[in-house]
C-alpha cells in the first residue's frame, strides 16, 4: 500500500482539528498539528516556544525559518514512515515549496491537500466560543456543543478572543489561500463544506481519500 501523505488546509475554525481526529483513528496516521507543537513549546518554554509566543498571541504566522525545520524532521520520523497528516502547515507559498522539496528529496509524494472551508462568520463564531478542557484536550463550544457536565473547568485559548481571531483570519486569506491554486495547479487539491456536519465532512473526506488512494496506486 502507497503511503498517505495528506495535508488540510482552511480557515481556523473550519474543522481541521476536528477531522484529523476521525482521519487519525480512521488510518492510523500521526496527526501533525502545527498549532499544538507550537502551543506545547510555549507551555514548556523552549527556545522554540520563546520564539514563537509573540506571533501566536498577535495572531500572525511565526517565521517559516522558525516552524519549517520542525516540521520537516517531525514528518521523518518513524511514526510518519507509512504517512502523515498536516492540519496547520504549510501556510505560506514558501513552507508549501520547502515540504514539496523535502518529500521529493526522500522519495515520497503528497497524495492530496484537502480544503475545507467556511465563511469567516462562520468560524468567527465558532471560535470565539470554543473551548477546551485542558484535562483531555477535547474540544467544547459554549453553545453549540456544551460538555455534557456542566462542572467541567474549561479553558480558552489565548489566540481565540475576537480581536485576534480576525487578524488570523486575514492572515490566512492573504499568506494561505494562495496554496489552494498552488495544490490546486498540481491536481491535488479536494474541496470539503466545513459548514456542514463533521459526520458528513467526514464521510466526504473518507470517499476523496479512497479516490486518491486509488489514482496514487495506479
Ligand atoms: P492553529 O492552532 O493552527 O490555529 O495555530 C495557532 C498559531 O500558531 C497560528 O496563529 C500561528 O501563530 C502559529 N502557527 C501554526 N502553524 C503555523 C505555520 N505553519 N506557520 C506559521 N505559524 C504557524
């Protein structure tokens, strides 16, 4: 079986993290989450967390000369030997271009980027009420999707007020969306509704990647 090397791209609040949760259990790929990589090295204060604490918290990209190389040895790991799945990177022309180079250097291919979007009011509001235990990690929103004990502690992110929700969300129309002509162009690009239910995007996403299996087999 070829590999399964996926990437997700799509505004923050789209359902990325959502997905790749269901992607992870379904094939047993290591979800790649740029954000959570960040968000652990800040916790732990690491040198790469020093450095990328500002950017998050004003909401703009941390330098690709911070974020590419982590990545780049994180998907040559032995866990990513039969694929992996990126939510959160690349984000600018320039990681696209350092992972396209990267994976053609070793042998592998991408096998497809898969979009999902949604209108920024849309993930604006769901952003602005998501939440988190920080217990589990599991994902709540104050109105749509409310733990179902009310007693749980839950916490927001620190980039998730309004404010910085629409500097991140510009920051992705201007330095990510260009990657949807870039995956486009190079026939790997499949474009997902994250407005409707995670069980029907999912179940679209599923149908796309056996697709791309099969057109990667022959
Ligand atoms: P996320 O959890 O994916 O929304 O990412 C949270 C923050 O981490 C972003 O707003 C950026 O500051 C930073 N970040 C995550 N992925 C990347 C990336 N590929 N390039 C640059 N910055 C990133």
């Amino acid at each position: 079986m070829a590999e399964l090397n996926l990437i997700l791209l799509g505004p923050p609040g789209a359902g990325k993290g959502t997905q790749a949760a269901r992607l992870t259990e379904d094939f047993g790929l290591p979800h790649i989450a740029t954000g959570d990589i960040l968000r652990a090295a800040v916790k732990a204060q690491t040198d790469l967390g020093r450095e990328a604490k500002r950017y998050m918290d004003a909401g703009e990209l941390v330098p690709d000369t911070v974020i590419t190389g982590v990545i780049l040895d994180r998907i040559a790991q032995d866990d990513a030997r039969d694929g992996f799945l990126l939510d959160g990177f690349p984000r600018t022309v320039e990681q696209a271009d350092s992972l396209g180079a990267a994976i053609e250097r070793t042998g592998r291919r991408l096998t497809g980027a898969l979009l999902i979007s949604a209108p920024d009011d849309v993930v604006v509001r769901r952003i602005i009420g998501r939440r988190i235990d920080p217990r589990t990690g599991e994902v709540y929103h104050v109105d749509f999707d409310p733990p179902a004990d009310a007693s749980v502690e839950l916490v927001q992110r620190d980039d998730d007020s309004e404010a910085t929700v629409r500097k991140r969300l510009a920051v992705y129309h201007q330095q990510t969306e260009p990657l949807i002509s870039y995956y486009d162009e190079r026939g790997l690009l499949r474009r997902f509704d994250g407005t409707q239910a995670p069980d029907d995007v999912h179940a679209h996403i599923r149908a796309a990647i056996s697709t791309l299996q099969r057109e990667d087999e022959l």
